[in-house]
C-alpha cells in the first residue's frame, strides 16, 4: 500500500490498515517514498512489516539510491521464498549493512549528498521535520480554499503533507495554468497523472521547503489565475497562507 499517494495527494491510514493486516496473518509492505521525512511513520509501533522509501523526496536529494526496513516477519517470509532473487537479495544487504559496506558499487555520488541530507535531518530533528511538511501543507490547503479552488482531497485528514491536489477553475485549463506560472514566475506546479491529466494540477510541499516558498507560489499561482481571467479577491490566498503559517 501507499502512504502519502502522490497522483491525488491522499494519505492512507497505514497504522490502521496494518493491524488489519496482521489480523489476517499478512504482511504489509509500505511505499513511504513521498511520506518518509515528511510525515510520521513508525513501522515498529505501527506494526510496517516492510517500508520502502527513496532519496528523491523527503530525503532531499537526486533519484538513484532506495531505503528497505524489514522486521522479523517479513524475514521469515524472504527465508521461505522459494523464488529467490539475486539482484534484490536481501541477505547480502544485510550482511554489506553489517560490515559498512555494500553488496555491489553505490551511486557514491549519491551516499555524499545523503550524508549531508541526513545532518540536516539530524539538526531539524524527525519530529520538527514532519510538523513543518504538515504546517506548509495546511498553510497551501488553506490558501487554496481562500481563493476559491477546489481540492481533490476534501479533508485535511486524509491529505498528504507532501503535495496538493487542485481542480482548476471553470474555464481555464491545467496547461495554461502550468505553462503561465512557469513563464512568468519560474514556478513548477505538476501536471495530474493517467485518467487525471490536465483535469489538475499538483503542488509539492515536500523537502527543503521553506515559508517563503510557500507564500511565494500561493502568490504566483494567485498572479497566473488573475492574468487568465479567474475573477476572486486578489491578495486573500497569500494573505490566508501568512496567517496559517503564523499561527502554525
């Protein structure tokens, strides 16, 4: 299952669905690929038998480098496989894990700007980290409401702290919204996916994510949909996001 659902910007209650799981005697793996860094996730108290995650999001850095958390149940099942896979051999990373090493050559590259992502981590603090991704989700959420859009994820419960869903107003469309806030404000707001492409468009909010970069694109987007005819009270997004990151 996933937990922070980038396509719509829903967030799965994983810790109830995985003691569901475990009911039944299953095993739960999770992708926390967008949620990882940027929202809470404990797979020991919440019983993850296997969490996966990647370098490019909470993680702050290029693609190319996977993280893998597997519990006692979940290596019991990797025991009993009797279709065993070389390239995704869990025992030989947990044998290169113990020696400090890895089983095959790493993007270094990568482990370089990993340990330097991880100090900052280190210095925020994982609980700071995930208030602040929540706090600018809910400042954006917020602000988008206050000018008048719809979102696809109604309540702020069941929304990712990662990214944002936004319907576009009647009568413009998602590209010209894309194509406009790019040309004149050097902002990148995500084209929706499969069935959902240029019916949305995606904020992100995850990352080396500040305050100023929220008001910023909440004001840029307020400037774009102005410029493309959308008729709201100019100015009241930014200031609702200024006030929900203040009071956050």
């Amino acid at each position: 299952m996933t937990h922070s659902e980038t396509s719509t910007g829903a967030a799965n209650d994983v810790k109830t669905l995985c003691s569901i799981i475990r009911e039944h005697g299953a095993i739960s793996v999770v992708d926390g690929v967008t949620s990882v860094c940027a929202m809470e996730c404990n797979p020991d108290e919440w019983g993850i038998d296997v969490l996966v995650s990647g370098s490019q999001k909470g993680f702050m850095i290029p693609p190319g480098l996977a993280f893998l958390v597997a519990n006692e149940r979940a290596w019991k099942v990797y025991e009993e496989c009797k279709h065993p896979s070389f390239y995704w051999d869990w025992k030989a990373y947990r044998k290169s894990v113990q020696a400090d090493s890895t089983p095959f050559t790493p993007a270094v590259n990568l482990f370089c700007g990993l340990d330097k992502a991880l100090e900052m981590i280190k210095e925020e603090g994982i609980e700071n980290m995930n208030a602040r991704h929540k706090r600018h989700a809910m400042a954006l959420r917020s602000a988008i409401r206050a000018i008048g859009l719809e979102l696809v994820v109604k309540e702020d419960k069941n929304a990712s702290h990662s990214i944002t869903s936004i319907y576009p107003p009647e009568g413009i469309s998602v590209p010209d919204i894309r194509k406009t806030i790019k040309e004149d404000f050097d902002v990148l707001v995500a084209n929706g996916q499969n069935a959902l492409k240029d019916k949305i468009f995606r904020m992100g909010t995850l990352g080396f994510v500040c305050d100023r970069d929220v008001i910023s694109a909440v004001g840029a987007l307020e400037a774009t949909l102005h410029k493309l005819g959308y008729k709201f009270e100019l100015g009241k997004g930014v200031a609702t996001a200024i006030k929900a990151l203040a009071e956050g």
